[in-house]
C-alpha cells in the first residue's frame, strides 16, 4: 500500500485515468469476487420484524406516553 502523502503529476494523471474509465460488465469477473456470489441471508428474513416491533413501540408510546394530554 503506498502511504506517501503526495503525488506526482503523471501519478495523478494515471490514478484519474484509470478513475475515469467505465467498468467493463461484459468481460466482469465475479468469480474472483467470492462476497459478489453469495446471497445476503439474515436481514431480509428480520427486517418485518423489525418493522412490525418499532411500530407497536411507536403506537404504544403514543397511546400510553405523551399522546394524550
């Protein structure tokens, strides 16, 4: 890893060249991408509960805290 703190000019140059080019999807490689192939488990399956639970908190402090005055 280079840890220098400045660049040159042609380095420069080169690091936006190559910042600049678009990502080539036809000739994409994601088999050297382990984490690109393997499918998220676990949040997808929670997240409704999530949802459901913060909205039974939210109705319930509404109902029981400051929502009737």
């Amino acid at each position: 890893m280079d840890t220098r703190e400045s660049k040159t000019p042609e380095e420069v140059k080169e690091h936006l060249r190559n910042e600049l080019i678009p990502e080539d999807y036809e000739t994409s490689e994601p088999e050297s991408q382990p984490e690109a192939k393997t499918p998220s488990d676990g949040i997808h399956k929670v997240l409704p509960l999530i949802i459901i639970g913060v909205g039974i908190l939210v109705v319930a402090l509404l109902y029981f805290g400051g929502g009737a005055d």
